[in-house]
C-alpha cells in the first residue's frame, strides 16, 4: 500500500528587533528557504530540512549565528544552538561554544552521536573538531580585544556598563531557526544564535534550551523562540506554545496567547515560528519587524514583518 504523503511546510526567523532587514538578509532567507523546501520536496526528512535552512543563515555571516554572530564583553564570540525532532523527541544542543562555523551541526551531533543533549564550551568545540565540522576564519575566532583574566574591577565594569545599557535593543543581525514538516509528517525545530547585544561572558539564553527556545513533537508541532532569552526561559515558552497545540488550539492562537502572558508576567519582547502538527502556522512578534518566511505549497513569503502581536 502506498504511504499517505503529508504537504511540506518550511518557516524561517531571522531574529526579532526594531530595526528593519536589509535587502542581503532576506535573499539569504530565500536561499535558505529554497534550499529546505528542496530536501522536503526530494522526501528528506524535516530534521534535515532545517539543518540545511540554519546552516545557510550561518554560514552567510548577515544574522546573528555562526559567522555574523554578536562577541561577549570579553570580545569572545560564543554561540548557542539547539535542535529537536519530533518524531522521536531526540534533541541536541551546544552553549558557549567558540570557533566553529554552524552550531546546528554540531548541536545535532550532540544528539546523534553522543548520549547527552546539551554540551558546553570547549568541550562542545572538541566534539565539533573531532567530526571536522568547519572552523570560523581565524580573525573572527580570536578574541577582539584579546581577553585578558577577569578581574573584579573589571567585572564591576562590564556589570555597570550592562545595567546602564538597554537591555531589549537590538543590532542589526538576528537569532535565526527553523521549523519543518516533511512529507512523512514529521516535525522538526532548531534554533542558532550568538546571544543577545550586551551580555556578560559565559551568558547563555534561550535557544540551546530545549522547551525554552527550541521545541518539536509529532503530537502538537514544532517551534522556534527569538527575543529575550532571560525572559523566554522563565516562562518556558517553546514548551508552553507546543502544550497548547496539543490541546487543539491552532497556532496563531497558541502563539499569541503566550507572547502576551509573558509580557505581562515578565515582560520582555519576542517572536516565534509555530507549526502545528496537521500543517497550520503562524509567524508571531511582539517587536516592530521579524525578518522570515515560509514556503507551504503556494503559500509562501518572505519579508519583514508578520502578525504582530499586540496587547488588545
Ligand atoms: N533569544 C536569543 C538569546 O537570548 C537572542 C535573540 O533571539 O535575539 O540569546
């Protein structure tokens, strides 16, 4: 008998701000668009379709992820990723990592070659060496101002320099993730970011956090976070968003049911990308623009901004 074959659907972020994208990052989202939608089209899997969409957004150096990501305090560049399938719940994901190229990959290798999920700092950089996943250029691997030891004025520095900066505003590149369904009707999540503008050495948000960030399961759907990971974690909104679809509500409505009450209880700006399990979607933010797209049959788009979310 011949299997059922399930319509694909491919969404795409690029972070989420107040500023709007250039014309560079929303080709590179049509290109990492094309690129996913042809594995999905070709029967690959949806984990596999957003690998390939993430690793072109990381590799182009225009969003905030691999190559263009934001440097810590200390002028080290660290970069979280995570990845989950929801065909069998597996999960993958590097914090703190330097020096490599597309933290997806090595994210998913955490999840397929190693049996934890979340791997740290050098010790995820090792892995990524070992399975020869690509090196950043050297320049932007080396610290920029060479870091020196921290010292506690210095540290008192850097915090003061934080506290009196703000908090929400964003640069020009964004957190980039994924979101697929592929004609099996699985459905996959990743998530890649070097953090947020200002951040202490060692910060690590959202996006290596799976059920924060990151979420997918064959039973509700799969999501992808960007915003303010302090305010993301607390309230566990990749999980919270993948719960309310399980219990039959669509994706739009879980979505903005979720950005609104973490506004409210935490505060905090964010976006996401929501797939449902039976094909429904939704590209949500609280901020003015969301870079992104989505290609599900006809329908598809790339652009700025989508449904903005706002208190009634
Ligand atoms: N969520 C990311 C973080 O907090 C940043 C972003 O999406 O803009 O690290």
């Amino acid at each position: 008998m011949k299997k059922k074959t399930r319509a694909t659907v491919l969404l795409i972020h690029g972070g989420c701000g107040s500023t709007p994208p250039t014309a560079a990052q929303l080709k590179t989202i049509e290109t990492a668009l094309d690129r996913g939608e042809r594995l999905l089209q070709r029967g690959a899997s949806a984990l596999d379709a957003v690998e390939a969409a993430v690793v072109v957004l990381e590799k182009s150096g225009r969003f905030n992820a691999g190559k263009g990501s934001k440097r810590q305090m200390d002028g080290v560049l660290r970069m979280d990723a995570s990845v989950m399938n929801g065909r069998d719940l597996s999960a993958g994901a590097v914090a703190a990592m330097e020096g490599i190229l597309t933290p997806i990959r090595a994210a998913r290798l955490v999840m397929e070659r190693t049996p934890h999920l979340l791997l740290v700092g050098k010790s995820a950089e090792g892995l990524a060496r070992l399975f020869r996943l690509p090196h950043l250029s050297p320049s932007l691997a080396a610290p920029s101002p060479p870091s020196e030891e921290l010292s506690f004025g210095k540290w008192e520095a850097l915090f003061r320099k934080l506290q009196g900066a703000k908090k929400n505003e964003k640069g020009k590149r964004g957190t980039v993730g994924a979101v697929a369904r592929d004609t099996e009707g699985n459905v996959a999540a990743g998530t890649s970011t070097g953090g947020i503008r200002l951040m202490l050495p060692g910060r690590v948000g959202d996006s290596p956090l799976i059920g924060a960030g990151t979420y997918a399961d064959n039973r509700s759907g799969a999501v992808s976070m960007t915003g303010l990971g302090e305010a993301i974690i607390r309230a566990g909104l990749a999980k919270e968003i993948a719960l309310t679809m399980e219990g039959g509500v669509e994706a739009e409505e879980a979505g903005r049911g979720a950005l609104i009450r973490m506004r409210r209880r935490i505060g905090g700006e964010a976006g996401a990308i929501i797939l449902s399990a039976d094909g429904g979607f939704a590209l949500l933010h609280t901020t003015d623009y969301m870079p992104g797209g989505y290609r599900a049959g006809r329908r598809r788009k790339v652009g700025g901004q989508f449904q903005r979310v706002m208190e009634d």
